[in-house]
C-alpha cells in the first residue's frame, strides 16, 4: 500500500482517480490547489504525488520547484508524476529536465496511467 496525494483541480478526474486507486489498497489524498499542496508536503510523507501541471492558483512546476529545498531532487524523480494535457515540446522537456514521469491527459490506456502511478 502506498500513500499518494493528488494535485488535480478538476474534480471528477481526482475523485475517479482516488477511487480507482484506493480500490487497488492505496491512501489516497486530493487537494484542488497547489498551496496547500505544498503544505501538505512540507509536514506529510507521501510515497507517490501526481501533481497536474496546470493548477488554478500555481503551475505544478512551481510546486516541484518549491518542494525540491526539503524534498531533494532524488524523491522528487522517483516519486512526482505530472499530468497534462499540454504536450508541448517545452513542457515534456521541462519535466524530464525534473526526472518526473509524465501522464497525457485524457489517458489512452487506464491501466497503464494507474500503473505509473504506482510506480510499477
């Protein structure tokens, strides 16, 4: 079992998604905004965060770049997914320039989404 935080501010995705995993026997937590993302990340240990890229209030780049001072760069690879339906050339550069693995919203194949989630 792992504990995963979901940064999606589109409703339905992260409640499919925190209902699909937590079928599957994981703690799964949602937040809608990118500040109390980081909140949460500065005093709770999470074992996956899937982050959106494009938030309401912040980028999901800016919350990897705030969270690298107290996470470190290694966690942040192994542990960030980005979401995003923006596959620009720029963005997927940026996020491997992070190390994060990346997910294309809407997802071709559900499994394979959850898979990455998982880490597996």
């Amino acid at each position: 079992m792992k504990k995963i935080l979901i940064i999606e501010d589109e409703t339905l995705i992260a409640l499919s998604l925190k209902k699909m995993l937590s079928k599957r026997g994981h703690e799964v937590l949602t937040v809608e905004s990118g500040h109390e993302a980081i909140g949460l990340l500065k005093t709770v240990h999470f074992d996956r965060v899937i982050c959106d890229l494009m938030l309401q209030d912040i980028s999901g780049f800016d919350i990897i770049e705030e969270s690298r001072a107290y996470l470190g760069d290694d966690k942040i690879k192994l542990d960030f997914v980005i979401m995003t339906a923006y596959n620009s050339s720029q963005v997927l550069e940026r996020a491997r320039e992070y190390g994060c693995k990346i997910l294309s919203k809407p997802f071709e194949d559900l499994n394979k989404a959850l898979s990455v989630i998982e880490g597996e």
